[in-house]
C-alpha cells in the first residue's frame, strides 16, 4: 500500500445528539471511487465466514446504499446496528482482563468478481464509541469455490492489502492499495473487537480467459466479463456503471439516468470492453425508464489496438444508426456485419437514460492472448 494522502479519521466520534446522523459523519474524496466495487452483491459477492457477529451479522458489511440509523432499535441482544458488530474482548483472567495485542475478529468475504483491487474502504458509520481500534486487510486467489474452511486452511497464500492500521468512528475510512495480484476473497480484521458499517472493495475486474474461452459468446462489455465505463457525458442521477451490471434493471435507479439538456448537445457513455472483440448482437434496455428513456440512441466502435487507455488507437465507425427507443423497453439489433474493436460508445438522444447495454460477441485471437497473458501476469 502507498501513502497517498487520504485523510486518517482516528478516534471516537461524538455521541448521537439527535437530528440527522450522518451530520458528522467524516469522509473525504477517495481517487478509487470511481471503480467497480469488486465486493458488490449484485456481482455475486459474499461474506461467507466470520468469527463473531453477536451483535449485527456479517451480511451487513455487503448491503447496498449507505448504513441506516434507528436510534430507538433495540433487540434482546442490545442496540441493533446496520453492519458487523462483534461482542466486547476479554482477557483470560481477572488479573489480565484485557485482549492481547494478536486478539481480532474477521470476516471472510468473496468477492463478486475476481480483480486487482485499487481502493478499500471500511466505513463505521453510525459506530461511534464500539469501531474496532484498527483493521487490516488481506486477499488470497482461490480457483473456484471454496469453503469457509478450505480458505482458512494452511495451504491458502494470504497477501496484505490494508497493514493494521488506525481508524475512526462514523466515517468512511479509506485505504489506497498497490499490490499487482488478481484477488478472490478477502479477510478483513477487526482489532481487537467492534462494529464495521459497509465494505467497498475497488478495483478492476480480471476475469478468467479460460471460462470465456469456454464461454465463446458473451457480453463483452458486462463488468463481470471484465468490461468498464472509461467516461460518461453526466452521472447526475446514478452512475453510468450500471449499465453493464449483471441482470435487468429492477428500479430506475439502477439503471442510468441523465439531468434534463438545455442546449442542443446530446450524452453519451463510452465503454472499454474486456478486450479487442467482435461484436454481432446489441441490447440496449430502458427497463423502468418510462416518461425519461432516451428518445434515440446510436452505438460506435473504435478499435484502439492494445485496449489500452482512450481508445486513441482508431476512429469510431458507427455500427448502430441513430434509432428510436421506447420506454420501459429491451431493445436487440443485430448487427449486418461483425464490428471489431477495443471500446464503443453509445450516444442518446438528447438526454434521459438507458438500463442496460449488452454487447454479445468473442474476443478475437489477438484479444484472447492478450488476455491471457493479462491474468498470468495477476497470478492467475
């Protein structure tokens, strides 16, 4: 891990005094937060073990949208927090009443998607005197599925992403990580004991070569596929990632949706497939979108070489004309001939929003060494 200049928040926070909780939450602007969460539910994402969840179970930790407050909640167990809450240590006598510094909880978590991971943050929010004192973070890349135990087994290789390091109550405690390794389960650690709000674990997708290979078509643009959004016109309402999350959309705002245009110009979402590819078949799906579909939309392909930043390496060819959508509708194209390329772009019409895009293709033989070679690099 680098230093790179994220602010620490150590220390309690106050206690709640009524009114809005988050009020003083503390937080700052993390460079990763832009990424895929790699630790996403939707992507299939779990916490398959942990220790101690006496308090609040382990689920929590993965729960969309931020952590709710109930001042007045109760259980028979005590205060019932959104998160992971593990009871209070002891130590092992009246006379050593204390843990030992080696004394922790943990959690097991698989991730949605395997990848290399950029950013990590382990918010308490709402946990203000019971966080734990510091937490670490450790990644293995396991193939398959493996159980609880088979991860905690002594032949499992674990990496250090997050060292032991301070946090704070009620905030959003953020961790940049550097380590050039493909990842598919976590261990997060509590020292020596408390309450964790939310995970979020960002970072790039490194999919399997082998099962798309085995695979032959799929979407090549879905983030569990390896796909990104490199940049998008307006994230206004949501982000321009959910267009390529895993199944249809099952609200608006899960989808992507733009503030209303008052100039002349259109939005658009430009996307990095998983690697240069051929694409034969388009979805574009406006599910849930009803008086705030795009009114047209229209798909380009430019083919930049290695898949590699922008796309500079080629112009865009457009593959799909400008066409009429409707609302609350999945749309499919077939393509008249294969389009080839790195990243595409979909433009709308002049604002509003789509649910999905799926672009259905193979990767060509260039795009499949590459991406082979790719994964071998990440430990794969």
């Amino acid at each position: 891990m680098t230093d790179t200049g994220i602010p620490r928040h150590t220390g309690d926070a106050s206690p709640y005094g009524g009114g809005d909780p988050y009020a003083d939450y503390r937080t700052a602007d993390l460079p990763f937060a832009d990424l895929v969460d790699l630790a996403d539910r939707r992507l299939g994402a779990g916490v398959v073990a942990a220790n101690d969840e006496f308090f609040a179970e382990r689920e929590n930790l993965l729960k969309p949208g931020p952590a709710e407050f109930d001042p007045e909640h109760f259980g028979h167990k005590g205060k019932v927090m959104d998160g992971w809450e593990t009871r209070r240590r002891r130590g092992v006598s009246a006379d050593l009443p204390h843990p030992t510094a080696d004394d922790h909880d943990w959690a097991l978590v698989r991730l949605g998607a395997a990848g290399v991971v950029r950013g990590i943050v382990v918010d308490t929010a709402h946990f203000r005197g019971n966080y734990p004192q510091a937490v670490s973070v450790e990644g293995a890349s396991v193939p398959g599925s493996p159980s609880p135990g088979e991860l905690l087994g002594p032949d499992v290789e674990w990496t250090t992403l997050v060292p032991r390091t301070a946090v704070g109550g009620h905030a959003a405690n953020g961790f940049a990580v550097d380590v050039q390794r493909r990842f598919t389960h976590l261990r997060v650690n509590q020292h020596p004991d408390g309450g964790i709000a939310r995970l979020r674990v960002y970072g790039e997708v490194a999919p399997d070569p082998a099962w798309l290979a085995a695979l032959g078509t799929f979407d090549v643009a879905a983030l569990e596929n390896g796909g990104t959004v490199e940049d998008a016109s307006d994230r206004f309402y949501s982000p321009a990632t959910n267009t390529i999350q895993p199944g249809r959309s099952q609200k608006m705002d899960d989808g992507w949706e733009t503030r209303r245009r008052r100039d002349r110009g259109n939005d658009w979402i430009r996307y990095r497939l998983a690697e240069r590819a051929e694409i034969r078949a388009v979805e574009i799906d406006t599910a849930y979108l009803k008086g705030n579909s795009a009114g047209w939309a229209a798909l380009s392909v430019r083919d930049g070489g290695d898949g590699g930043g922008d796309g500079d390496g080629g112009e865009w060819t457009e593959v799909l004309p400008r066409t009429r959508l409707q609302p609350d509708t999945n749309h499919r194209f077939v393509l008249p001939a294969p389009a080839v390329g790195t990243h595409v772009r979909i433009d709308i019409y002049p604002d509003g929003g789509i649910s999905r895009l799926r672009l259905f293709g193979s990767l060509t033989e260039e795009g499949a060494k590459r991406l082979t070679a790719r994964h071998q690099e990440l430990g794969g």
